[in-house]
C-alpha cells in the first residue's frame, strides 16, 4: 500500500488530485525524502551505507516499527464491525467515507489505468470486479 498508493501519492500530489499545483522543487525534493522515510519504514529496513543522508531517519524508523506493524496487521485483518462505524481515534475520521473516496478515485481514473497496463493484466480485470462489486453494493 506505501509502494502503490501513499509513497506515489506524495511524490505525485497534483497526479493525484491532493494538490492543484506542482510542489517547488525544494517541496519536491523534501515529499522525496519523506516518501523514501516512509517506504523503509513500511519494509522495516533502516538505510545503509547507500545513503548515509538518510542516516538520522534511522531513529524514526526503529522507534516506529511496532507501530507499522500493527497499522500492517490491522490492515489486513478481517473487520470486527461494519467499516462505517469504524472512526480514527485522533481525527474524528470516517474510515468508510474515505475507503469510499478511495474506489471513487479507482473508478474515475480506471480508463487511465487501462491505458498505461495492458486491458489484459490480472490486477487490473481484478480492480475492475472488485469495483464493480463495491460499487453496486454501495449503490
């Protein structure tokens, strides 16, 4: 999900509907930085000698690994309620209004997705079905 949609999403935010302009070159260079943070976080590595920049990023890495893993697992776990009862502790969030978001933003740019994958590929016949099952479920 970090390498597919997050990580891609701050490198892109204009691509990705979150911005309406390109950032600045510093504010790119700085979204770089925070996705390649973020990306070795989500694989539970710390950066290495082939980038000694990123050295200071370790502590944050290390000190919330437990945390990734249990967003990971809670991620991937099956739902103890229906997904809109479900509201982030912090921000008062609807969880099913945003998944909704998500499909919405699947389904208005699957014509894009078709053009740039082959109409063949597996994951994309699949997106297709999923959406199509969320969506007359929704309706």
């Amino acid at each position: 999900i970090f390498l597919r949609f997050f990580c891609p999403a701050l490198l892109a935010p204009k691509s990705f509907g979150i911005t309406s302009e390109h950032p600045s070159p510093t504010m790119t260079r700085d979204l770089t930085l925070i996705a390649k943070c973020l990306q070795n976080l989500a694989n539970f590595v710390e950066f290495g000698k082939k980038e000694p920049y990123m050295a200071p990023c370790n502590a944050f890495i290390t000190e919330n690994i437990p945390l990734m893993k249990e967003f990971l697992y809670q991620l991937g776990s099956p739902l103890d309620r229906a997904v809109d009862e479900i509201a982030t502790k912090r921000s008062g969030l609807n969880f099913g209004r945003e998944m909704a978001r998500v499909c919405f933003h699947l389904k208005d740019n699957f014509d894009a997705m078709q053009q740039k994958f082959t109409k063949s590929d597996p994951d994309l016949i699949e997106l297709s079905r999923l959406l199509e099952i969320l969506s007359t479920r929704v309706a």
